[in-house]
C-alpha cells in the first residue's frame, strides 16, 4: 500500500537515521515498528473499506496505533 497515511516516515520526520539505528540494536524497538506497521496497514484498510470492520473495532485500531505512536516517540527521546 504505498499510499498509506500515518507511516513512521510521516510521522517522525528526520528521524529516518535514528529509527534505523534502534531497530537494529533494539529488539523491543524493531517489534514496535513492526506492530506499528500492521496496525497502520488495518486502520488503513478498515478508512479505505478495504476490510469491513465495525466502528468500535477501527477506533480500537487508531487507539493502538497511538500507543504505539507515543512509545515509539519515547525510545526516539530517550536515545
């Protein structure tokens, strides 16, 4: 899906150096990107009705997709 909105480029801009750098010494970190990804991917799918999912159910996923948005910020402040 290249036209996915909310992807990590998009969202932590000018951060692509120190993103690389904790993925690969961060194994905790990698799984958050990864998550991050499958989750961004679902929301996206659920907004373009790709995949029909009930109203609860999307805004579950853009709630986890925060979380995740704001523990990935933390691991970028704190390196």
């Amino acid at each position: 899906m290249a036209n996915t909105p909310h992807t990590l480029q998009d969202e932590f801009p000018g951060e692509a150096a120190k993103i690389s750098a904790l993925k690969t010494s961060d194994a905790h970190f990698a799984r958050l990107l990864e998550e991050y990804d499958s989750v961004n991917d679902k929301v996206h799918r659920a907004e373009a009705r790709i995949d029909a999912v009930s109203e609860e159910h999307e805004q579950g996923l853009r709630r986890q997709r925060s979380r995740l948005k704001d523990q990935i910020r933390s691991a970028l402040s704190a390196a």
